[in-house]
C-alpha cells in the first residue's frame, strides 16, 4: 500500500475549501495534519471545516457500510470511516507563518490555496525542505517566478504540481493526445481555442474576489491567468509538450460596465496570442472575461496533416482521386469523415489523487513544473508583447524580466 501523504494547507481563504475536500476524498492516500494562514480567522474557520468534513465523512461512511452489497465495499467504507474518525484524535495543527509550518510539522507536501503573489516563496520553502508542492493556478506571475519553482523543485527531488491539470485527466483528453503524440493525425501545423464570457469580470461583473484579482502586482495579468491557463495548460497536454519559442499577444481592457472600485485595476479583459513553437507548430489562443460577441464556435481546433480536432470530435481525411478512363489522375475530392475515438477504459484521478500518486511513484503529474514553467511563458509573454507592441521570443521574455524597472511582477494594460 502507498504511503499517506501529510499534507499543510498554505492559505484558507476563498479556495482552499476545494484542497480540503479534495484531499479529505482520499482518506487512503492524504491525512490534512496543518493549516497556515496570516489571517487567524481565516486559517480557524478552515481548520473546523477540516474537523467536522472528516467528522460528517465519517459517519456517512459508517452508514453506507451498513447497506454494502459486497464485503469488499463494507471492508472498504469501515476502513475509510476509521481514517476520517482519527482526525479528532489527531487533530489539526494551525499556524500563521508557513516558514515555521514547514519547519515544525511532520509533512510530506504542502498545497498552496494562495493568491499567485504567494506561490514562489512558498514553494522554494517547501521543496528545499523536502516537501513536494501542489499549487493553486496560476502557477506563477512570471516566466522567472515558475522556472525558480520548478527549478527549486527538481533540485530538491520532489514533485511540482498545479491545479489547471485537471482538465486533462480525462480519457477524451488522453485520446487526443495519444492521437496526436503517436502521430496518426500526421503533422500538426496549427491550433486555434476561443474561449470567453459575454460578461464574468471579478469584482466588476460579479463579486467576492479577492481584491488582488484585478491588480497585475499581485495577479500578473487578467483573463488569461485567471481562466486561459486552462486552457493553454490542456492545450499544451494535448500537443505533447512542446516548448514556446516566440510569443505575440494583443491584450484591451474597457469594456461595459466600467470598473467603478476603489482598488487598482490594470489587467485585461480580453487577450488574443500567437505562439510559435520550437517544433514549428504555431497556436492561436483567444480569452475574454467579458464580449460582445455571439454566435461564434468556442473551444478547441487542432489541424493535422492526415485529418483534425474539432473540439473533442475526431476527422480524418479520406478523400481519393477522380481519374480518367485512362487512370490518369484528374481532381482529388477530398473526404473528412468522422471518426470514432478510442478512448481508453481504464479509470483517471483527479488532479489531487494525481498529485498523491506522483508524490509515492517516479511519475510526474499531469501539469507538472516543466508544463506549468511553458504555460506561465505564454502568458508572461502574450502581456509582454501586448505592452511593447511586436512578438517576442521566450529568450528575450526573460532577459527584460530580469531587467525590468516596476517594483512588482505583472504587466499592466493600459
């Protein structure tokens, strides 16, 4: 059997609650041993959450074993309950700073439920420590800032996850990518994803947010760190990989109904990118928290030189020629037909079973620092590009990050 993970919970507010059910959903695999957050009240009220979510699991758990079908169920749902019980035994720790959480606790890994100006400290921590690190999305706020995680991470030996990987732990997503990598889709030219919102601008549209949300000093950026990195991340899962050589962005902020807040807001609501990757491959990403348009396809569009993706459908092309009754060849008529995707049948995790299971194996998550690293250049560097007006090349992203004069990370949108 694997080990049971120890896990500290850096941050308790808005987010956190999904890494408590997260991780209280796998009573085999994770035990929540900390909590830390500045806030005292914040960090209270998700440790009682902790206590009585294990408490409620518990007693459902005892309940359901009573009306099993098999023994193997009734073994399984009695084991399950003994563990979520042992929480009130055990208890749960709670701090305010996560240096002394790190150095006090007996912990295998640390989940970062923190706003992205509260990733890199923290992560560097931990993995120096030994402990491996799940982090909230997005990973970073700069190129500089993830490949310092990812760095610090494989240095220490230990894992480096993020939370936008559960978008690929599906077996569509799996297909696809087996499809791609494995190369029955032929060459793959090019890619396009569209995804927004006619209105879904934080705490413009719609409230409590954090304050942070629209501040490129503490966020890095707007729409696309905030609901394009999933989609980049699923897209760079599906391609296999592939690295980011040059990036060029345009980015608007003014939409209706303007921000009438009292905090800062300099990010944008709409960005569009054009990423051409070292493997020639280029990609096309559009992200809006707030349009006005309609009627137009969302999702993603991957183009093959055998056939294609049109969201999750596959095509493949299976045209013939026209000849004359010589035999002599006169017109190809082309044929994109349809075709059935064989999807695998075996079960996937989500993405804190994932992080569990990489952290008791060699393998590596799902979106791992090396992913996270790739996603966080595209979007660093579509804003980058956007504030200078001309492509950039991930080389230069982080020449002018290190040289840069803002007090603070983020690139703000006029």
């Amino acid at each position: 059997m694997s080990k049971r993970i120890k896990i500290g919970i850096i941050g308790c507010g808005m987010i956190s609650g999904s890494h408590v059910n997260g991780y209280l959903a796998h009573p085999q695999h994770a035990e929540i041993v900390a909590v830390c957050d500045t806030v005292d009240a914040n960090a209270k009220r998700r440790h009682a959450e902790v206590l009585s979510g294990a408490a409620s699991r518990a007693e459902t758990a005892k309940a359901d074993a009573e009306k099993a079908e098999t023994a193997e169920a009734r073994e399984q749902l009695k084991a399950n309950a003994a563990l979520w019980a042992e929480y009130a035994d055990n208890g749960v720790q709670i701090f305010s700073d996560y240096n002394e959480m790190i150095k006090a606790c007996d912990l295998d890994a640390v989940s970062l439920a923190t706003p992205p100006f509260v990733h890199e400290g923290p992560t560097v921590a931990a993995a120096q420590a030994g402990k491996h690190v799940f982090c909230e999305k997005p990973m970073a706020r700069t190129a500089t800032e993830a490949r310092n995680m990812r760095d610090a991470c494989d240095a220490a030996g230990v894992k480096l996850a993020y939370q936008s990987g559960g978008t690929c732990l599906d077996p569509t997503s799996y297909a696809i990518r087996d499809y791609i990598t494995s190369g029955k889709l032929g060459d793959i030219y090019y890619g396009r994803l569209t995804s927004y919102r006619v209105r879904g601008r934080p705490n413009v549209d719609m409230f409590g947010f954090g304050r942070w949300f629209l501040n490129s000093a503490y966020s890095g950026g707007g729409t696309v760190y905030d609901t394009g990195v999933y989609d980049i991340n699923r897209s760079i899962y599906l391609l296999g990989s592939p690295q980011p050589a040059t990036i060029s962005g345009i980015a608007y902020r003014g939409m209706l109904p303007e921000y009438t807040g009292e905090e800062i807001n300099d990010v944008e609501e709409h960005v569009s990118i054009f990423v051409r990757f070292t493997n020639g491959m280029s990609f096309t990403y559009e992200h809006g928290w707030a349009s006005n348009m309609a009627g137009q396809p969302q999702g993603i569009f991957i183009f093959g030189s055998k056939g294609s993706f049109s969201g999750n459908k596959l095509f493949l092309e299976k045209g013939k020629w026209d000849t004359d009754d010589q035999g002599n060849r006169r017109r190809y008529q082309s044929d994109l037909v349809e075709t059935p995707l064989e999807l695998p049948k075996s079960s996937f995790p989500d993405k804190f079973r994932d992080f569990l299971d990489a952290c008791n194996s060699d393998a590596q998550p799902v979106s791992n620092g090396d992913v996270g690293l790739k996603v966080t250049e595209i979007m660093s560097g579509s804003l980058l590009s956007a504030k200078l007006g001309r492509e950039i090349s991930v080389e230069e992203l982080y020449e002018i990050e290190a040289l840069r004069t803002e007090p603070t990370p983020g690139w703000p949108i006029p």
